[in-house]
C-alpha cells in the first residue's frame, strides 16, 4: 500500500444522510477522476449500495469499478491468485488491533502502488494514526455516504493543496430563441465585472455563435481550432487563442462561419475544457441548441446547468424532457439554474410563472422581464446589459444569478442619493 495523507470523519453518525443517499444539490467538493480500476470489497450491503451508487456519478465515469462482498477476507483470497487494482475500497466491522491485523494481511497481497480506502465502524484517533504509519490513503467512518465516497477517491489521485479547478456552467436553451446565449453572456460578463473573479466564455455553436458579436470581438482564431487538434492544448495556446474582453473576462470565440463543417469529437471537448478550467475559475458554456452526443455530454458533465426558457408550451415540453434528463443522470447533483426569460411580452398569451415552475417541479432562480428596447440596443451595440444600463432590473437578474452560482452572498449596491446617504449617517430611512 502506497503513502498518502487520509482523513478520519469526525462528524457524529446522527448528523450524516441516510447510508447511499445523497440530496439532490448537496454539493460534493470533488474532481473527475483519472481512468483507474478499483475493486470494493464491503460488509454490510447498505456500504456496498452507497459505493455503487457513487460509482455512477459523473466525477467517476472515467473509473472502472467493481462491488463484492465478504470484507478483508474475501479480498486476500481473491487477490492471491489476481493482480491489484488501481485503488482497493475495504469494510470492515473490526476495531483496533484486529482491524490493524487484518489490513497488513491485505497489504502481503497487494502490489506494488496499490492504494487503499479503509471504512471503518468506529471513529478512533488511534487507529487512525496507526493506519497512517500502515500507509493507508483514507480512512472513512461508517455508515458514509456517496459524497464521502466520491470526495475520498477524487482526494487521492488529485492534489488537495493545488488551487482548485475552475466551475464549468453549461448555458442551454429549452428551445431555439430562448435566448440562452444572453444570459450565458451576460452572466458571465457579472461574474467578472461584479465579483472579479477570472472567467471564459466558450462559444460552442461554431456556425453561428453570437458571442463574438455580443462583445464586438472579431477574432483570427478560437475554439474552432482548440477543437481541432485538442492534444496541442496547453496553458501557452490557450493563453493565444483566448480574446481579452475586459480585466477578467475572456473569449473562446465561434467562428461564425459556413465556409466549413465542423464535426465536433466529445473527447476534443473534454480536452480542451479541461485545460481551460485548470487555468480559470469560471467557465461559461455557451452551448447549442443539440442534443448530438458531445453537446449531451458536456451538459452532463458540467458542474452546474443554466437553463433558459420562454414561458410557452413548446419551451415548457422541452424544459420538462431536459430537467428529467438531468436529474435521471446527474443524481448527486443539484437541479438545474431555471432562467424563465421574455417574460410578458404585450399581446401574447403565456404560461403563467407558478404554472410553468409546478409543471418542472423547479421554481426559476431568475425571471428576466421582456425589454426589446434594452436588450436590442445591447446586441446592436456589441455591449452587456449591465454596460447599457447598470441599473436596469434585467442587469440586477443577471447579477443575482452571478451569485447564486458562484454561490456568494450579493452585496446591496447602495444608493448615489447624497440626501440617502446622509440620512443614512442620522439612523433615519427615506420613509420615515
């Protein structure tokens, strides 16, 4: 067994979910995880369902992983007359020195930089440091839970002091028109214009991606040549195909063209998006309106997903099938950002807001009213909204969403008022 830094669980059991079930939303702190096999080996069949239901979570599709029961003892049989895997997941319900005993049994069968998670039924400081000098990676506190798990196997083959890899939001529209490409934008441009924090948006509809447009960029190159020969990225390419639009905000621009085809690889995909998240915190998809396989599985994949609808049937059917969709595959994590978008345009009949939030069972994190005067000043001009008009409510909707993803606090942006602020210095409001 190799050397690696582990962690015992100090949380009461009273305090934990329910063994093999995590809450829709509860946020697992965790990277995807490098091709490895790994071989659980469980006492107790609740343990044996929680890791197999981690085992179908995003952070782990690259892995192979196998279940069984039987403990430490089945283990040592098996691996007798077998190689070792990447990574061994071993239960057991013995304390202290038998416990102990029974795992260097198991380290005489495991090969050379086998790594090995140990859950345990009793949290014991002792046993923990002994396990450490054993060359234990982790050591987890029954029963645990699928967050625990995923955290446990995703610590050890990434390194935890290293700054952490950027949030990828996917941005995708319930139907043609919704108008997800705005609100990807604009939400991205107050991710870094508001809260300072480095952001790139990825313009994945590469005929006909705005966002070149809606920053008045014209780019030679971008995400059109990143996709093409995805083993050349690099800090340094990325660094050259990325155009500054401001201090904090960057562009991997469409090429916006038909002068070519262009039949996108979800492995390019994944390649260049993982450069680009470890080098920026935020990532924006701006994502097409496809549901081929690697538009599919870079939704899947990301780490949060935006989606953006007008309040009509079409929009709601479509709206319907993508949240049941997400919530069937992406289990442990939280349910999509719902942006209800145009809302109230004069004349035309709608589905009502409460009506469209029972129907997808999701209540919207924004409502962005109708303003064609605003919005359409603000693609003519090649500007954000909040370049427009800072103060207007689709500005402050934008703003807010910025928040709830980046999962800050909003600050309350006080009044310019000279008679609010002096008043506000006396302890007095305006109506009082």
């Amino acid at each position: 067994m190799s050397d690696a830094a582990y962690a015992i669980d100090p949380e009461d059991e009273e305090d934990r979910p329910a063994p093999g079930k995590t809450e829709q939303g509860e946020t697992i702190r965790a990277r995807p995880v490098p091709r490895i096999n790994i071989q659980a080996f469980c006492e107790d069949q609740e343990t044996a369902a929680t890791i197999q239901q981690a085992s179908e979570d995003r952070r782990l599709a690259k892995t192979h992983v196998n279940v069984r029961m039987g403990g430490i003892d089945s283990a040592v049989a098996f691996f007798r007359s077998t190689s070792t895997p990447n990574l061994i997941l071993i239960e057991s319900f013995l304390k202290g020195d038998a416990l102990l005993a029974e795992l260097d049994r198991l380290a005489e069968v495991c090969d050379p930089g086998t790594k090995v998670i140990a859950i345990g039924h009793v949290n014991d400081v002792l046993l923990y440091r002994e396990l450490m000098k054993r060359g234990v990676s982790e050591y987890v506190v029954a029963p645990t839970t699928v967050a625990q798990v995923i955290e446990a196997i995703s610590d050890i083959y990434t390194n935890p002091e290293s700054a952490p890899v950027g949030q990828v939001v996917a941005f995708i529209g319930a139907k043609g028109g919704a108008g997800s490409s705005t609100v990807c934008h604009n939400t991205a441009f107050a991710i870094a214009a508001d809260l300072k924090d480095e952001a790139v948006i990825v313009d994945l509809d590469l005929p006909f991606g705005t966002a070149g447009l809606d920053f008045n960029q014209d780019p030679l190159q971008g995400i059109a040549e990143a996709l093409s020969s995805p083993e050349r990225m690099d800090e340094v390419l990325l660094d050259r195909l990325l155009s500054r639009c401001s201090d904090h905000l960057s562009l991997f621009a469409a090429p916006g063209t038909l002068d070519r085809t262009h039949d996108v690889q979800a492995s390019s995909c994944e390649t260049v998006l993982d450069t680009v998240r470890a080098n920026v915190p935020w990532v924006a998809l701006d994502v097409p309106h496809l549901w081929t396989d690697w538009a599919q599985q870079v939704v899947m994949q990301a780490d949060h997903v935006v989606l953006t609808a007008v309040p009509d049937l079409a929009n709601l059917r479509n709206a319907k099938n993508i949240v049941d969709q997400l919530k069937a595959k992406r289990t442990n994590d939280r349910p999509p950002y719902l942006v209800l978008n145009q809302v109230g345009i004069p004349k035309r009949p709608e589905i009502s807001i409460k009506d469209f939030a029972q129907a997808l069972e999701l209540d919207p994190a924004v409502v962005i009213d109708f303003d064609a005067p605003l919005f359409g000043t603000a693609a003519n001009n090649g500007q954000m909204i909040e370049e427009v008009s800072e103060k207007s409510k689709a500005a402050e909707q934008f703003r807010s969403l910025a928040y709830k993803l980046t999962n800050r606090a909003e600050a309350k942006r006080e009044s310019s008022s000279i008679f609010g602020s002096f008043l506000s210095s006396l302890g007095l409001s305006k109506s009082a």
